[in-house]
C-alpha cells in the first residue's frame, strides 16, 4: 500500500514539474519578414506608386491636348482663310453690281434719248405734211414717212448698241463674280482637306 502511495505521489510530481517547463519555456516569435529565398526583396513594395500611374495619365492627357490644341489652330486657320475668301467674293460682286446697275443706266439713257429723236423727227415730218398744199401733200408724205422710217432706225440701231455694250458688262461681271465664288470654294475645299490630315 505505502509501495502504490509512493509511485502516485512520483507521478503527480513529475507530471507538475512538466507543467512548469511548458509554461516557463518563452514561445517562438512569429516571423515577420519574408523568407530569404522569396522572389520579393524585403525592402520592395509590391503596390504600384500611385504617382507613376499620375504620371503616364498626364502624359496622355498633354498628348491629348496637343493633338486638340493643332486640330483647333488648323481649324482656326481654315476657318480665317475661307472667311478671307468670303468677303473678297462679297467686295467683287458688290463691285460688279455696281458696274452693271450704272451700265444699265447709261444704256436705257440712250435708249430714250435714242426713241425721243426719232419721236420729234416723226412730229416735224407730219408737221410738214400738215402744212402742204393739196397738190403737194402726196410728196410731203412720202418724205415724211421716208424720215420717219430713218428716224426709227437710227433709234433702234442705237437701242441694240447700248444693249451690246449692257450684255457686255454683264458678261464681263458675271465672270468676276464666278471667278471669286470659284476662289471662295476652293478655300472652303482646302480648309476641308487640311482638317482631315
């Protein structure tokens, strides 16, 4: 009995004293660093620097700028020359107006003078005829329509004369006006053409 006693009183003994160097013994310190043999460096992050990425986007967006900033001054440049066109046409067909407008005048001018003269030739002729004798108003009338009909020719001759010389001048500003329209589209043209290189 006191043999059996003794074995558990050991036991208990050895089974504290095991519990104690547990307790006592200090517990490994948990790792922090990468291990030597990993592919990161310990000193490297692995995040992407923000500023890098702040960096490339600026970029681009200075690329993207300038590319706007050429395409607006090839704009504005387009635009200035097609505008300088415009009113060059506009300054030429005022002009040829102009020029047409005291054309036309000058021509109906002589046009009226033209059929006045005839008018007062026809007057005076039949005035003559009027005042002949009986015997001879045959002959007076027979001059008379001879001058008439002078009279009459004379004024549309130079009717269709001052309608040559208006046809003329309007000849002449229909192809100024063309020219300077086919300028201005030829700008247009180009300032199409340049926005698209």
């Amino acid at each position: 009995m006191n043999k059996l006693l003794a074995t558990l009183i050991s036991g208990l003994f050895a089974a504290s004293a095991f519990a104690q160097t547990t307790a006592t013994q200090p517990s490994q310190p948990v790792r922090t660093t990468p291990p030597i043999n990993s592919t990161t460096p310990a000193n490297q992050s692995s995040t992407v620097d923000p500023s890098m990425n702040n960096g490339a986007m600026s970029q681009r967006g200075m690329n993207a700028a300038g590319t706007t900033s050429s395409a607006t001054d090839a704009q504005v440049e387009a635009d200035k020359g097609v505008q300088k066109a415009e009113e060059k046409e506009a300054k030429v067909d005022a002009k040829a107006d102009k020029k047409m407008n005291k054309a036309a005048e000058k021509a109906s001018k002589k046009k009226s003078k033209a059929h006045q003269k005839a008018a007062d030739k026809e007057a005076k002729a039949n005035e003559k005829v009027a005042k002949a004798d009986a015997a001879d108003k045959p002959k007076a009338e027979a001059k008379a329509e001879k001058k008439i009909a002078d009279a009459n020719y004379d004024a549309t001759k130079k009717s269709i004369k001052a309608d040559e010389k208006l046809n003329k001048v309007k000849a002449e500003t229909d192809a100024d006006k063309a020219k300077a329209h086919a300028k201005t589209e030829e700008k247009r043209a180009e300032a199409a053409a340049d926005m698209k290189k």
